[in-house]
C-alpha cells in the first residue's frame, strides 16, 4: 500500500540521517536513495538505507575519516551505512558489471542509470540548499507513480536494461514477487528476450538473489516468473525438467507445479529455515532421472545426489547442502502406528536428531502440495512418539553410551584398531534396542563375548 512521502523520514535510521546532515553542512547534494525509499513509501519493514552524494571518496573521507572505501564504484562504508558518489555507468559488455564508472555531480543521471522506476527514488537536499530547506522526494523516472499503481517497469528502454546486467532478470522477478506488483507489459517482453542472459551470471550473484526469492513472500511466484522468461532453465535446470512429469495427486498439476506447491507451503511454516525451504524445492527432483512404469524408485537417493550438485554449484555452504542431502534422502518415509518404540528410536538415530523437527515439517509441505491435509500419514502420532524418546535419554548416538573406546580397550587384551569403533555401533544398535542395557557391565561384557565368538567362529 502506497503511503506516502511523509513516511520516509522516520524510516531513515539516526546513523544515516546524521551522515546526511553532514554532508549538507557541507555544501554537498546527499540523499538516502533505492529500496528503503521505496519501502518506505510502501509502509513496508524497509532494507538498510543507502546514502549517494556529489561528494568524491576522498571527500566523504575527509568528512568521516573512520569509513572505508569499498571497491572500485566509490562506496564508502561508515559504521555500516553506504555512501557513494553519484556515478554514471558506461557500456556492459560482459552482461554483468560496467566496464567502466565515472563520477557525476547530477543525481538525477544516477538516478537515471538505475534499474527500475521504483528503485530510482532519492530523498534529500541538493548542493549548497539553505539549512532552512526541508528534504524532498526526488523522483526523475516516475517510480512513485509506479509503486502507487503496483507496478514494475524499468528506468528507460527496457532491452537495454537487461542488457547491461542480466542480474537483472532475477531481480525483476523477486521485486514483481515481494511487492505483489505485475510487471510492466514492454518491460516483461524485454525479459523474455533476454532470459537466457542468466547464463552470464556467476554462481555467488545468482546464489545471492536466490536465496532472497527464496526467504521473502511466496517463492513460487518468483519462481514462476523465472520460469516465463527462460531464466529458470538457466539457473536451475534440474527444476524445470519437473514440467511434464504426471502426478496423480492435484488435477492438472504436474510435477513443477507440485514442486511449487510444496516450497510455498515449506516457506509459509511458522519457524521455516533456508534449508526446509530448499529441501522442499528440490525434493523430487530425482523424479525425472528415476520416472519407469509410474514410479519413481530410488528417486529420494537420486534427489539427495543431485541436490547436491545443485547447491554446489550455486555456492550454497557444505554445511547447507549436507542437511538438504539428509532431508531429501530420508523424506519418503513410512511410518506406521504399528512402530515399535523401538522402530522409533531407531528412525530417530537414521534420521539425527538436528534433522527430524525439518523432516516432519517437508513431509507436511509435501502432503500440501499433494493436495492433503498437512498431518496426513498420521504424522501427529509420530511427532509425539518421537518426542517421547528424545526426552526419555535414550542414547542414540556413540557419545551417548555409558562406554567409550578407551574402555573397550581397558577391558580386553587388544591393541587400539577398526574394530573399536565397529564394536561401538554395535553397542548403540543394541542399546536403541533396548536403553535399559546402557549399563558399562552388561556392555563390555556384550564385547567380551563378540570378540570370543568372533575368534572360535561361533
């Protein structure tokens, strides 16, 4: 909801109101400028507040002398808020990065060079303006107008725009998705024409928008958009060869639009984390590779594999991709209320612990996309039963046991080898079985006799 240019000053932290003031006293153009003004005049929870200024690096540093130039674009960082000089941008004949950046006294030219209207939005005073001058909107390509009509159009010639910077494509679809705006009819055909640009983009800038859709509103829409233009065949292929792929579960849907469902019903759960949400997009993506007779066997292993591949070559952190491996590999489970108590402690121990609260929740994700009810498969029995056993002290790991290897080898005449850590999984497969035989005389005496048997081939 639009509402307007007075909601601005507020949204404007006290750090960058007091660099702003600075810079005025100075005699300089200064303005808080991009999307914490246009979140601003949306009433939206704003980003931080960037600052641009007339002001060369070297002056901003004469000014604040504990800033930091950052990069070659004449940004300096103070205390955490950005400041750069008005710049004008040159040719883009890599598809990502100007080739070359000059210095600009007009902030409407910086303005100007901006990507779409609704970013191109500055509030603040020009050069050498009387202390008595109140701040302004500064709005030279008709952004407010645009944000107050919900839509997203580019700043000048749209194909041009796409042109320098492919990033572009991925940033036009996260706005249009997070505002709730429809994108401008040219500015939509200029995306379609250059959706395959996403192929100039590396993996950290893709990474990073990525996860942005991924975290803010209803990723699908992102997706989706993506998807029209061609970029999503780009940056994440493994997605889109779901389109086809039967699904006898919503009518009409196929395997993308289940894939969809399920990531929008991942990212609306309360407490949802990153790696949920990128389990629930790529939990079937196994399913093409595996597809046979209507089935898909083995496809959760191929998935895991393949998700693996994925989130490595978008840069997604090791630690990330393990967990998203895990959750995807263990997400076709199949309980049953005949489960023994000690069937659920043994689920739990394959499983892990830091990974069944998010397991649970990818299977209610996918039942959603399913078109069920979330705690189908009798899912509330077994959240209960499981959190029954964690809270019983059950050992379900080694450090767990009431023995380590320094015991073992305490125990018997044998030289430290392999077989001490054989001997304790052996241990905890025995104790999940049954905790009560956590106890150090019933467990090395358990050793004793496994190594005498294994000696005389009992």
């Amino acid at each position: 909801m639009f509402v307007g240019v007075e909601s601005i000053p507020a949204a404007i932290p006290q750090a960058a109101h007091a660099i702003l003031e600075r810079l005025w006293d100075h005699g300089h153009a200064a303005y808080a400028v991009g999307g914490g003004i246009r979140d601003a005049l949306l009433g939206r929870p704003g980003h931080d507040i960037d600052l641009a200024t007339d002001a060369r690096p070297e002056q901003i540093l004469d000014l604040f002398p504990a800033g930091h130039l950052r990069g070659t674009f004449g940004t300096v960082d103070i205390d955490g808020t950005e400041v750069t000089t008005f710049r004008r941008d040159h040719t883009y004949r890599d598809h990502r990065r100007p080739d070359t950046v000059s210095w600009t006294s007009d902030v409407v030219e910086d303005l100007q060079r901006r990507d779409f209207t609704v970013n191109a939005l500055a509030w603040g005073r020009p050069a050498g303006s009387p202390t008595a001058t109140q701040p302004a909107l500064l709005d030279p390509t008709g952004g407010a107008r645009d944000l107050a009509a919900g839509l997203l159009r580019t700043v000048g010639d749209a194909d041009a725009r796409f042109a320098e910077d492919a990033l572009r494509l991925l940033r036009g679809a996260r706005f249009a998705s997070t505002l709730g705006f429809v994108i401008e009819p040219r500015t939509l055909d200029a995306m379609r024409a250059h959706g395959a640009d996403a192929r100039w983009l590396s993996s950290e800038r893709i990474h990073g928008e990525l996860r942005r859709m991924l975290q803010e509103g209803v990723p699908s829409a992102a997706l989706r958009i993506l998807d029209d233009i061609g970029s999503l065949a780009v940056v994440l292929p493994e997605v889109t060869l779901q389109h086809g792929v039967a699904q006898s579960k919503i009518p009409g849907h196929d395997l993308f639009d289940h894939c969809m469902a399920t990531v929008d019903a991942a990212a609306a759960m309360p407490g949802t984390s990153e790696r949920l949400i990128l389990a629930a997009l790529l939990h079937d993506v196994g399913k093409p590779a595996t597809a046979a007779h209507g089935h898909f066997i083995g496809h959760a292993e191929e998935g895991a594999r393949m998700a693996t591949v994925v989130l490595r070559r978008l840069r997604w952190s090791a630690a990330t991709t393990t967990d998203v491996a895990t959750l995807i590999r263990e997400h076709m489970f199949q309980y049953r209320p005949t489960w023994t108590d000690a069937a659920v402690r043994r689920f739990l121990r394959r499983v892990g612990s830091a990974y069944i609260d998010d397991l649970l929740r990818l299977r209610q994700a996918d039942n959603v996309g399913s078109g069920q009810d979330p705690e189908v498969d009798a899912l509330p029995e077994l959240r209960d039963r499981l959190a029954a056993q964690r809270e019983s002290g059950a050992p379900m790991t080694i450090a767990e046991l009431c023995v380590d290897g320094d015991d073992l080898l305490a125990a018997v005449d044998r030289p430290p080898g392999p077989w001490v850590g054989a001997m304790l999984e052996r241990l905890l497969e025995s104790v999940v079985n049954d905790p009560r035989r956590n106890r150090p005389d019933v467990l090395l005496s358990d050793v004793r006799r496994w190594l005498l048997d294994a000696a005389t081939g009992a």
